[in-house]
C-alpha cells in the first residue's frame, strides 16, 4: 500500500536529472534510521518504563505524526 504512493511521490520530488539518486539514497536511508534503530529503540523504552508498552506506543506515535507533518511540508518539484 505505502509503495504504490511513494514512487510517484519520489517522481514528483526530484527533477528528472537526479530522481534515481534522490530517490534511492532518500529511500536507503529512511529504511536504516526507521528499520534500524527501531528496534533497539522500543527495547530500551519497554526496559526503562519497567516493562509497559505504553512508551512504545507513544514513540510510534510521535513517529507517525512526524511522518505526516513531513508529508505536509513536501512540495512538488516544479521543474520536471
């Protein structure tokens, strides 16, 4: 579901010169900071708030809401 919007949005973003290294290098490194750390991240929050999940939740969300405070910030390349 999100990759059928992210291609055209990567489209829209990057001029036609430097779409493939944009979006590539764009893509590779979301995957490492958000698939990466994530992880550690989330065991660390369940271990320090004595094993609730609520700061898990909490992270997640702050993730999501980054993520859409992004996607409202973008703008379309004008210069395809």
């Amino acid at each position: 579901m999100v990759v059928c919007v992210q291609q055209p949005m990567f489209t829209e973003m990057f001029g036609a010169s430097y779409r493939y290294s944009g979006a590539g290098v764009g893509y590779q490194v979301a995957s490492v900071i958000g698939g990466g750390f994530t992880p550690f991240i989330a065991a660390a929050l369940v271990t320090f708030s004595g094993g609730s999940w609520h700061s898990v939740a909490i992270y997640l969300t702050g993730g999501c809401l980054l993520s859409a405070l992004t996607a409202m910030l973008m703008k379309k390349n004008p210069h395809p």
